[in-house]
C-alpha cells in the first residue's frame, strides 16, 4: 500500500474542502479552524486565500450569502488558487477547472487526491477567454463544473476553448450535460440489466393542475404513476426531495417548496425483505469500477451519513463483507456499468445506485461532483483504507497514462 502524508492545514493557504471534511468526519473542533480563519481575515481583508477559506466554512454552515460574497470577492483577486502536494517534489500537476457556487458546484477532487504527490491548481472560469500561458506550468486538466442551468452556457463555451488546451484534458465539458438527471435516464434507458426509472422536468403549473385535478399525471408522461418523487431542479444532497403518493401531497409539497421547475420520476421500492435499504457509490476511472461506500437504512431516502453506519456493527459488517466481495457485484454488472462508462463519455463520474431484488442494477444517479474520500475514522472503519486506497491509486494511473 502507499504510504500517503496529511498535513495540518495552514490557514492563510488555500485549503479546499478536504481539511474542513477530514475535520468533520473525525468529530474535531471545526468551530475553531472557522475562528482562526475569521481572526485572519480580520488583519488581511483583503487575502484571498483566506476569502476562499472563509467562503467554504460558511457554506459548511449554511450561510449561502455570506459564503457566495467572500467568494465573488476572492475572485475579484484572482482566479487561481493552488494546493501543493503534500508529498514534494510533485509528479503530477493537475490544473481543475472549475466554477464560482457552492461547494457541490465542482468535482471534490482535493478531497479524493487528499495527501498524494499531485500538485492542484484550481482555475476557476467564465466565459472570458482562458490565457493558457500565463496559468502556473500544468500536466493535465480536468474539468470539475458540474451541470446546472447556470453552468450549461459556461461549458458549452469552454468546450471551445479547450480546442487550443495544450495539455490532455479529462471529463471533457460537452459530456457534462450527460449527467443531467433527465438526459442520464435518457440515455442509459436501453442497456441490458439497468434500471433508471425516466425523469423528466415540469414546471410548477403544470404540478398545480394535477394537483387540482385539472388533468391526470400522465397527461404530461404517459409512463407516470404515483407514488412519484419530486425534487427542484438544480437542487442537490437530496434538498427538498420527497416521495408523493397522491395529488394532494402535490399541493403540501408545492406549499413548502418554493420553487418553479422541478424533476419527476416514479418511485421505485428497492427495500429487500427485511425492509431495509442499501444505497452503494461506486466510481468508475476509465470504466473501471471502484467501491466508495454502502449505506444501509430502513428510510429510502439514504445518505451515508444519516444511515449513521458508524453506530451499527451489523451495517458495518456487511459493508466490509460487501467491499470485500465487490469484484462479484462488478461481474454481475459488468455490462450496465460498461454501458454506463461509454453512454457518458466521462473518464471520472460517480454512480450511487442500488440492486433490486430482481437483480437488475437501479441507478439513482450519475455525476462527476460526489464526494469520494479515505477519510473515515479507522478505529470505527478499519477496512475502509485498503479500498478508498484504490481510488485515488487508480486516478493517479490514469494522469500518467494520459500524460504519457
């Protein structure tokens, strides 16, 4: 196994997100980073290195406003920001570009390369033309934005640009729109041994009338049938997302949810027979398969961590039973995740999916910004590191082999 080194962050550096989640995720003093950071800024307004960190705290803690100014504020500064690798002299320099927003705006990938010999160089664009040459000297690139209305012109433009990129260049934008949750269940409808239920948007009108009876849900989708699930467009970590069982429950939901686009899809009942939900994120680099986590829940719902596996030695034991026999899931799946590979011409995207008990491989969704990290407490996970080990091993292989 590698031997990877983590360094005790320095706050007037650009930090990313990796610290601030390796704090998180151990139970330490978050509080106090975000104290040091604001007493910083206090004597250097003006750094923008400790804008950009002072800008993720306050998403961390929820304050979006105050997050997005220090953040417009940074960028005003400038518009590269750098985190050496923590092993020197690094063998890889990976610039990232990426987009002003919140923080699942763009690919983690500090959180996945946390500690390794990869120097990241953090670009963050617009549509002003990008001046390859004056960037600090890069290997390879990699587009972290993500899909969203806001980014949709952003990455059409930089498609363009990346025309007179001088370096390889992965994740290319044109296929970013492939994560989409519409388009994704789109195009992967038709591989063998997957099931994507079809997602579409509507717009808060529309949601209105068959609430008010006005019309029947599949006057718009003819393959809609409650119970649905509805969620806002753009929205992210499951914000606002719930299951309808009726057109009443559209009218409460409407009540609460301000918002005016929204995705449906059926709900589709993945519990097994002892009414328990088990959500897997898996990676795939280059089509190869790769375990992050599973998350097992009697709420359908999931999140790793409101599963709350770290309180469960049973929930624990079978995702280390799981991880340990991954290579039997990636057989058995082997060709809807190669469908799934070529149908999003990504070369890094993330798949949280789970098995139904039919056996074919449902898919909730696809994206190249989930948060993929070795980071868990090993004394509660001790067989989590030889596996997240993998990931960012695999990765590396990849910059080389592109590099080459």
């Amino acid at each position: 196994m590698t031997h990877i080194t983590f360094r005790s962050p320095q706050i007037t550096h650009f930090l990313g997100l990796a610290p601030f989640l390796r704090v998180s995720l151990l139970k330490k003093d978050l509080l106090a980073i975000a104290k040091q950071i604001f007493a910083e800024l206090e004597t250097q307004p003006e750094n923008p290195e400790l804008l950009m960190n002072a800008s993720i705290v306050m998403y961390i803690y929820k304050q979006e406003a105050l997050a997005m100014q220090a953040q417009k504020q940074a960028l005003k500064i400038q518009k590269t920001f750098c985190i050496p690798a923590a092993q020197q002299p690094a063998k890889i320099r990976l610039l990232v570009l990426s987009t002003p927003g919140d923080l699942a705006e763009n690919t983690p990938i500090d959180c996945l390369l946390e500690g390794w010999d990869i120097d990241l160089i953090f670009y963050y664009f617009n549509k002003s033309p990008i001046a390859w040459e004056t960037l600090p000297n890069f290997d390879i690139v990699i587009v972290a934005s993500c899909y969203s209305t806001i980014n949709q012109a952003l990455l059409k433009n930089l498609s363009i640009q990346l025309k007179n990129c001088p370096k390889p260049v992965l994740n290319q934008p044109q296929y970013i729109a492939n994560t989409e949750r519409s388009k994704a269940s789109q195009i992967l409808q038709a591989i063998p041994g997957l099931l994507m239920p079809p997602t579409a948007s509507i717009n808060c009108e529309n949601l209105t009338n068959i609430a008010q009876l006005k019309c029947a849900l599949n006057t718009y989708f003819d393959w809609a049938e409650f119970p649905i699930i509805l969620r806002p467009i753009d929205s992210d970590a499951g914000k606002d997302l719930e299951r309808i069982n009726s057109p009443e429950a559209i009218t409460d939901y409407l009540s609460r949810v301000e918002d005016e686009s929204f995705y449906l899809s059926n709900f589709i009942d993945y519990a097994d027979k002892q009414q328990l939900y088990t959500k897997i994120r898996i990676v795939l680099i280059a089509g190869k398969p790769l375990i992050c986590h599973i998350a097992i829940t009697t709420d359908w719902k999931i999140h790793y961590l409101n599963a709350q596996m770290e309180l469960s030695p049973e929930k624990r034991a079978t995702e280390q039973a799981f991880m340990e026999n991954f290579d039997q899931f990636e057989q058995q799946h082997k060709i809807a995740l190669e469908g799934i590979y070529q149908q999003s011409g990504l070369d890094y995207i993330g798949i949280d999916c789970a098995e139904m008990p039919t056996g074919e491989l449902l898919i909730f969704e696809i994206d190249h910004d989930m948060i993929v990290h070795g980071m868990d407490d090993e004394t509660i996970f001790p067989y989590k590191p030889h596996f997240a080990q993998k990931i960012p091993e695999t990765f590396r292989t990849l910059l080389l082999k592109r590099m080459a």
